[in-house]
C-alpha cells in the first residue's frame, strides 16, 4: 500500500508546486469554478434551511385541520359540529379556531386575524405580528383604527408585539379577543372558521380523517403531514428549477474547463516533454493532471461552498431571496437556522466536480500523449 | 417530481456515464480487432495512444457508478417524506415499479464496475498490456448494463407520483409476506445467526488465506459473493431486529436513517467494499497464468483479499456489537 500513496504524494507535491509556478493562469479557473459552486449553494442551502424551517413550523401545527365545504368552497363551522366529534375515539382535543384575512387599504396588505385558542387577549386590545409593527409604525401603547367590512370603525390599543423569533410564522399577524373577532366581522355567534383536531397517535391519523370524512360528508380534513408534504415539494421545486436554470452556467464552465485545459502554453508542453523524456510514463502525465484538476476543484468547492455559507446564513441570501421565498407587502424578516444536509453536499459536489472533470478528461489525455522529441524541438 | 437536485444529478452521472461509454464503444470495436502489441503499424501506435484516454474514460465511468450507488440510496432515503405510507427508502423505491429494479440494476453494475476496474489495474501495470482486448470487450458488455440502469433510473424517477400510497418497509419485510424477502424475515433466528457468522467466517477465511498463500482466488469471489447474500438475509432477518429493539421490524432501510444513528453505513460501506474486492480477486483469477502478469496478479489480489478480509470482520464486528448492545432478546428467555 504505502509505495503507491508514496506516489500519490509525490505527485501531488509535484503538482501543487506547478499550480504554484502558474498562479496566473489557474486562477481564473479557480474564480469560476468557485463563482459556479457559490451560486448552486446557496440556491441549495438557502431552499433547504426554508425547507427545515417550515418543517419546524409545521411541527407545531395540529394533526388534522377540519373545514366545512358548500359548493366546493370553504364555510363556517355551523354550531353542533365540535360536539359530534368530539366523542371520536384517538382524537384527543377538538377546538374551533376563529381567523380570518382583513384587506388594509391603508397598507395595500393582507392581515391575519386570529382569536388565539385561550382567548386571552384583552378585549379592545390587539397583539401584533412584527412586520406589521413596521409597516404601519406601531408599538405598544399606541392605537389602530380599523374600518370594518360592514362600514363601522374600531379602535384597538396596542398590548403588545410579538417577538422577532416567530416573525416566520407571524409577520402580519393580528391577536384578537373571540368577542371583538365576532363584532369586528359581523361573525354569526357559535360559528367556527374550522376545527382544529389534535391525535395522540400518528399512525391514527389518516383514520381518523378517514372516519371524520365519513361522518360529516360536507367536510374536508387536511393533514399536517400534507401541508408538510407540500411545502417540502414546493420547495424542491423551486430550488429544482434554480438548478434547472443554473445548469446553463455548469455547461458553460465545462466548455470553459475543456478550453482551458486543451490550451496548454508552450511551457506547459515543454514541462511534459521534458517530464517524459525523463522518464515519466503517459499514465504519470494523466495522474498528475488529474491530481491538478482535483486540487482546483477541491479547493474551488470548499471556498465556493463557504462563501455560499456567509451568503445565505450571514447576509440572508440577497441574491436568491426573491426566487426562492416569494414576497408579499407585508414580508417577514428572518433569520435562517444554519443546516446543511449531507445529501446536499453530496448532489452539490456531482453538479460541479463532476461536469468538471468530465470536460477536462480529453484535454487532458491530449497534453499526455504528446510526444517529447516533438515538444522538445519546437 | 422530477425536479429534484439529487435526481438530476444522478441522471446527469449516468447520461454522461453512457455517453462516454457510446464514445468507447468505436474504438473497442477497432481494438478487439486490430490490438496487436508487437506490430509497429500506425494503427498499433494510434491504438496504443488512446487506450490511455479510453481507460480514463472507463474508469472515470466506473468511479462515478460505485458513487451513484451510495447517492441513489441516500436519496432514496431522504425522499421518503414526500410520498404517503413511506418511512424510509422501502417506501420511496416501492412508488412505481422500477425502484427495485433500479436499485438492483445500480448494484449490479457496482460490482461489475469493481471487476472491471481490479482487470484494468492489472493490465496497465503490465508491461505488455496483456488483457487489453479483453478489457475492451468487458466494456461492450458493461455498456447495456450502465445503460439498463440509466433507463431504470429514467422510467422510475419520471414516474414517481406524490399522490401515489406506497407500502412502508413493514409490509414488505414482515415474516407474512410472499416472495423473497418475506422469506427473508420469516428465517428463525437462531438458524438465520448461524448461517450468517458461518458464511462471513468462510469469506473471512478464504480471503485471510489467499492474502496468506496467494491460493483459492475463485473461492475468494466465491464467498464473497454468498456472503454479500448471506449478510443481507442476516441483517433483514435478525441484526435489524437488535438494532430497532422490536421483534417485527425487519427493514434494511430504516437503520441507515439519523433516529438509528445512521449505523446502516457501518454495516454496508463494509459489506459493500468487501464484496467488491472479493469480486475484484474473483475478476483478475483467470488471467494469474499470463507471463507478463505472474507477478503483477498474485501481489494485487492479495492485497484486494486483505481489504476484503479485513473489512468482512470490521462487519461482522459492528453486527455483534450491535447485537450485544441492544436490548432486545430474540433468542432463549
């Protein structure tokens, strides 16, 4: 074993101290290579920590999600529902929810409004998600007047905002006591938006949606492993046809790995002559390039990929934030938990060592097999 | 479904993989029928020239195949939050019907891929490139079958469909199941257990002795092979059941998940490796008598039969030591 990672090592010495000589020259290469592999990680990395994010999220969501449908469109929970279900065996908690959406023209945005589920907001008062906070430059304190949809106007002191940490999920979220919800929409009394259904087991779940849908045929349920379904396809989606679009560029930089490496300069071909007139074998020649090709694209990965890094976890991925997030009036501000994902770094070294080294094989073994005498003379 | 990173990038290894092949393929057509190593035609010279690009080539292709292998299954793995009834790889291979295929096709040309590649090593370390036809004609051979696979990959990735219900590892590794593997599961421990250390002694052995005496290549491959089966059936049966600390849960899959410390790669990065320089030792056997190879041949397999000796006991150790670890009792009271 050892003679041969001897050799290795002496060939990539060898090769380093080449590298070195021709600084110039590689490093163009290098800046691309490393440019390449930043922007294909940080589309990946930034639509992974989305990903994990909305994973974390949805976490704490309930198991199932029941809305009533009327000609296909969502309807109120009418009174009497919560308790048929309620008694269903494995569900251990049944709650209806009172939200809705609330155009402010003011803003040109949409709000959230929501009673939380132990209505323990103050009525006449108002808990506010922070990018609203912003927008509308509320704090504490301060007051809001809002013109509801039948016309009235309703005032709301502000108690308080929600933190920073939960801006992700939170962003134009208005807290609202269940008895304000009701006035402030006009909201027939014992109605619902929907119910909210909690299960201990997660192997019931599918179940007892089956049975709900059963029971009450008017009705949708929604999972919570289905809307984590979907997020994570939309995702893959989405950073799918960033790679898509980005694979335009990988071409590119194997036209110009190939070109690069089949324009030798007649140092470079004087060097291989002499290296085989010394002695070397074609096989030395194509190690020792390849060992060239591996040490660019190593190090072209590892600065790309760290750079990627500070990008979408330092700067909060300027450049890919509005392909991959989506935008709205009212955007939250966050910032991603760092992740990266082994299977990640693994598709990403594919995309962009291996097109790499594909284009320079040719190239390579053309600077191989030239013959010395020939180089020598010239 | 088909926009995923990972699968683009295995389909790009494996288009590229069969292109360069296809590029091959001419001029292992001209060296199967014009090579002649003591001719100092033009040709002859030409030839010689680029077998050094062509092996590159073959051999670039054949790295990137063993590395598919690992992201396929990777991959496989990960993707099995998308499709209802998943829990792990089982799940996401079992979608449509070319998972399985796919991942047998991928596997499959693994170890012809280490076979080949244990040929070449040998023929470029001799000087007279005693095994270049045969080199050349093994590649037209590898050519259908890295293509199987690209075609496998194609058919099952543009398939999968997220509203597909898919079965879960429990229903196609339970003792209840008809076919192989529920064959597999339904072994009884005890009998399944001594097969399992039987047969990785024998490999152990065989290898340890040729690494020894340079005797007994074949046999090499030979339990190897057997082995590689012998340990599949063993973790399906009953390491899986130590690992999980539940007596039904037979999957080879879900151990390479985090929630099991991803000790599936402990125990299939040496399997695979072992079995692989098995089939290497196996692949260079019948060439031992060619002249210029009587030295080559004996130091390379001996070396190959090493790492595999090595390796089967470094599986068979993490096995055991997954075994007397777990609290499960599967076997006496």
């Amino acid at each position: 074993m050892s003679p041969w990672f001897e050799k290795q090592r002496h060939l990539i010495d060898f090769t380093l101290a080449s590298l070195a000589r021709r600084k110039g020259r590689h490093l163009g290469l290098l800046v691309v290579f490393a440019l390449l592999v930043f922007a294909l990680a940080s589309a990946m990395l930034f639509a992974h920590a989305l990903r994990h994010e909305a994973q974390q999220i949805l976490d704490g969501a309930p198991e199932i999600v029941l809305q009533k449908l009327v000609a296909g469109r969502h309807d109120l929970i009418p009174p009497g529902t919560i308790e048929r279900i309620s008694g269903m065996r494995g569900v251990q908690q049944v709650h209806g929810r009172l939200w809705g959406y609330y155009y402010d023209p003011v803003v040109k945005a949409n709000y959230t409004f929501l009673v939380p589920p132990d209505n323990s907001i103050q009525p006449g008062t108002l808990v506010i998600g922070p990018a609203l906070a912003r927008q509308r430059g509320l704090a504490p304190g301060t007051g809001i007047s809002l013109r509801s949809y039948s016309g009235a106007l309703y005032s709301f002191a502000i108690a308080a905002v929600l933190p920073q940490a939960s801006e992700l999920a939170s962003a134009d979220l208005l807290l609202v006591s269940e008895a304000d919800f009701r006035a402030f929409f006009s909201y027939p009394a014992d109605h619902y938006t929907d119910i909210a259904l909690s299960v201990a087991n997660p192997a019931e779940v599918r179940n007892i949606a089956n049975k709900l849908a059963k029971l009450l045929p008017d009705s949708r349920p929604i999972l919570r492993e289905e809307i984590q379904r979907t997020y994570a396809s939309i995702f893959d989606w989405r950073e799918g046809i960033m790679l898509a679009l980005l694979s335009a560029a990988i071409l590119a930089f194997a036209i110009l790995a190939w070109d690069k490496a089949s324009g030798l300069s007649a140092d470079e071909k004087r060097e291989i002559g002499i290296l085989k007139a010394i002695g070397w074998e074609t096989g030395d020649i194509i190690k020792m390039k390849f060992w060239e090709g591996a040490l660019i694209s190593l190090i072209a990965f590892l600065v790309g990929f760290i750079a990627a890094y500070v990008h979408v976890f330092h700067f909060g991925a300027p450049l890919f934030e509005p392909v991959l997030k989506g935008w709205s009036v009212l955007y939250p501000r966050f910032v991603l938990t760092p992740v990266i994902d082994g299977l990640q770094v693994a598709t990403l070294f594919f995309f962009t060592v291996f097109p790499f080294l594909a284009a320079t094989l040719v190239p390579i073994w053309r600077a191989a097999v030239t013959d010395p005498d020939a180089v020598m003379r010239t | 479904m088909i926009f995923q990173p990972a699968i683009i990038a295995l389909l790009l290894a494996s288009t590229v993989s069969v292109a360069m092949l296809l590029a091959a393929t001419p001029f292992a057509l001209d060296v199967i029928r014009h090579w002649n190593i003591t001719s100092g035609s033009e040709r002859q010279l030409q030839l010689e020239r680029r077998t050094y690009l062509f092996s590159t080539l073959a051999v670039f292709v054949m790295a990137t195949q063993l590395l598919s292998l690992l992201l396929f299954v990777f991959n496989a793995d990960k993707m099995s939050v998308m499709f209802v009834g998943a829990m792990c790889a089982v799940g996401t291979l079992n979608a449509n019907a070319w998972g399985f295929p796919a991942l047998i096709a991928q596997m499959t040309v693994f170890f012809l891929a280490a076979g080949w590649l244990a040929v070449n090593h040998v023929d470029s370390r001799a000087p007279d490139y005693p095994l270049t036809r045969i080199k050349y004609a093994a590649l037209l051979v590898l050519l259908p079958a890295v293509a199987a696979v690209l075609w496998l990959q194609l058919k099952y990735f543009a398939n999968l469909r997220a509203d597909v219900i898919t079965s879960c590892c429990g229903s196609l590794f339970s003792e209840d199941t008809k076919g192989l593997t529920g064959d597999m599961a339904a072994l009884p421990p005890l009998a399944a257990m001594v097969a399992f250390y039987a047969t990785l002694g024998l490999a152990f052995a065989t290898a340890a002795f040729h690494a020894q005496t340079g005797r007994g290549g074949v046999w090499v491959a030979v339990t190897s092979l057997a082995s590689f089966g012998a340990a599949l059936a063993g973790i399906i049966s009953f390491v899986s059941l130590y690992i999980y600390e539940h007596p039904h849960h037979h999957c080879p899959f879900c151990i390479l998940k985090p929630e099991y410390d991803w000790q599936g790669y402990w125990l299939y990065v040496p399997l695979f490796l072992a079995t692989a320089c098995g089939v290497g030792v196996g692949a260079v056997q019948p060439f031992r008598r060619v002249d210029s190879l009587r030295q080559v041949i004996p130091a390379l397999s001996a070396r190959l039969a090493a790492i595999a000796a090595v390796s089967f006991l470094l599986f068979t150790a993490v096995a055991t030591i997954q075994i007397v670890r777990s609290n499960l009792v599967l076997l006496g009271s």
